[in-house]
C-alpha cells in the first residue's frame, strides 16, 4: 500500500467480510520499481493476510477493488504445513 492509511483500511474491509483471519502490516520500506517506462521509488507498506485458498479468488478481488493501485501487488503463497490449531483457526475465521 501507498501509505499508512490505505494499508489500514485494506485489512478492516477484509476481515469484515470475511476474507482474511489475519492481516500482518508491516511498517514502510522502500521500493524501487519500474512502471510505465521510468523509474520509481516511494514507501510502501507490505500486508501478510492469511485465509483459505477457497477464499483467494475473493479476497483479491475485493483488494483491487480497495487498491489505488491501477496494479496491486498481489501474490499468493501456499502453505504447505504449520500448527493444526492455528491452521483451523485461520479456517474457522473465514467461513462464510
């Protein structure tokens, strides 16, 4: 996200849904990119969200509908283990 704000807002809309258990915020870093043929560099901060992969197709539409991004970065990473509790809280979380 662009700023503070934004990267605040994204998490309460998702979770509300919901669409994420979880959404970690990390604090601003630097990215240097390019886009559009030049050269940018500005803060962004990065969101760690966890949810289901029945909810994906969701959430990342409803992040490029929150987005001021014209193209959010958005990548999905899939877990392949980790604490069973914690696991089924993240499923718990996201059910409809």
């Amino acid at each position: 996200a662009p700023d503070k704000g934004l990267a605040e807002k994204i998490p309460h809309g998702l979770l509300e849904k919901p669409l994420a258990a979880c959404v970690h915020v990390f604090p601003a870093g630097v990215s240097i990119y390019r886009w559009q043929g030049a050269v940018h560099q500005g803060e962004e901060w990065t969101l760690m969200i966890k949810t289901r992969r029945k909810r994906v197709r969701s959430l990342v539409e409803e992040i490029k509908r929150m987005h001021s991004y014209d193209i959010p970065e958005i990548l999905v990473s899939p877990v392949v283990g980790g604490l069973r509790d914690y696991l089924s809280w993240v499923a718990e979380e996201t059910r409809l």
